[in-house]
C-alpha cells in the first residue's frame, strides 16, 4: 500500500487540508493508500506531527507546499527529490475562513494526482 504525506510550516491548515483532500481523492479512486500530514516548524509538534527522518523514508510521495520545503527536506533528511511533489500553496490560509477552504478545494482539484497512484 502507497504511503502519501502532506507537509506545511506547521501542520496546522494546508497540509491537514491537502492530506483530507487526498483521501478523498483516493476513495472516488477506488484505490487504496495511507495519508499522513506533518509540519516543518517546531509549532507542528502541538498540532499533530513534526516531519522525522523516519517518517519521510517510508513514504512513496511527499506533497510539499512550497519550494523551500522541498529543498529543507532533500538537504537535512537527504530525501530522494523524485519522490517530492511541490504543490505551489501559499501560506495564506485561516482556520474557519470557508473562503480558504473553497480556494484550497480549487487549487487541489487543479492538481493531477492521478499520476501518484
């Protein structure tokens, strides 16, 4: 079974959102798939995960939201960079804002995640 993860500066809104996105995805898919979040930052450990060493070598993709994220990764985990999708959020977004979440709903569906399956 694939093991995808989303990761933000905190794990606090785009990469939760991205990884129920994607479960989502996944089930209208009819496939199968483990969809974790986690976060950058040192605030991520008060809001589910912080990003390890362990946790990113057994996923088959790793979302990240904005670039320097992807280079953060391949530089202090050494982390295969083909296995890392840059998604090109910004860090924008409020909890209970319905707009953000309309938005991120737009910015995801834009994306072609058929191919990581």
């Amino acid at each position: 079974m694939k093991k995808y993860l989303f990761i933000c500066q905190h794990n606090f809104i785009r990469s939760r959102y991205g990884a129920e996105f994607f479960r989502g995805f996944l089930k209208g898919e009819n496939k199968e798939g483990k969809v974790y979040s986690a976060g950058l930052g040192f605030i991520s450990i008060f809001f589910g995960r912080r990003v390890n060493k362990r946790l990113l070598h057994k996923m088959n993709w790793i979302f990240v939201m904005e670039k320097y994220m992807k280079d953060y990764l391949i530089c202090k985990f050494e982390i295969d960079e083909k296995k890392i999708v840059i998604l090109n959020i910004k860090d924008i977004y409020w909890p209970g804002n319905s707009k953000d979440v309309d938005d991120l709903d737009k910015l995801l569906e834009n994306k072609n995640f058929g191919k990581y399956l």
